[in-house]
C-alpha cells in the first residue's frame, strides 16, 4: 500500500490458518511491516498459536493500526515464528499431512486486508 499522507494511519487485519507436526508446540504469527515486526511492538498484530498436531488446521485473527508516517510504499507481511525451541516443522493453508494425493485432509486460506485510514 501506499499511503497517501504521512498523517495517515493503516488497519491491518490478518487471518492465518496453521498447523505442525508434533503434539503440544507452541508458535506465533505477527504482521509485518517492511522490516519491522508490528507484534513486537505491543501495539497488537500478534497471535499466539497452540498447535496440538492432531493434523487438523486451526484459524486465528490479528489485527493493528500501523502509523507508517511515510507517502512511500509499504508492505504488510505475516510471519511465523517457532517458540518451542524444536524443529519442528509449521505448515501454513494447509495440514502438516496434506500432499496433493490427500484429498481429504482440510486446508485453508490466508489474508490480509490493508485498509487507508485519512487523518
């Protein structure tokens, strides 16, 4: 996006489908902007996800107005994080299990929605 003021604030709200492969890991998503981590801030766009690894997809929802005090353009990214010091692998849209031979594993779908707010 590209605000059209620096006075200008933008809401961001993300929605993630996630899943991993081993029971009781713990992970995060957090929305970007550029470089910087939104989450971090505590200005929300943080999500804190538990993942039982039961191969069954689950949906969280962050949201936060950003002040990007820029006319140039910005872009609003999710990121997700590992928090339970494993390597476990994290799947996003779709089942730790999916593979396109698995038509019946769930999957699902990711968004962002950016939105100009006019100061």
């Amino acid at each position: 996006i590209t605000p059209s003021a620096t006075t200008s604030k933008v809401y961001v709200i993300a929605q993630c489908m996630l899943d991993n492969k081993s029971d009781g890991r713990y992970m995060y998503a957090t929305i970007y902007r550029d470089s910087t981590n939104l989450g971090a801030s505590g200005t929300g766009g943080l999500l804190e996800h538990y993942a039982a690894g039961a191969r069954i997809i689950t949906g969280g929802t962050m949201s936060v107005l950003d002040s990007p005090s820029s006319t140039s353009q910005v872009t609003y990214s999710i990121r997700i994080f590992n928090i339970s010091n494993s390597s476990t692998a994290y799947s996003v849209n779709r089942t730790d299990g999916d593979g396109d031979y698995n038509n019946f594993r769930p999957r699902g779908t990711s968004t962002i929605t950016v939105m100009e707010v006019l100061a």
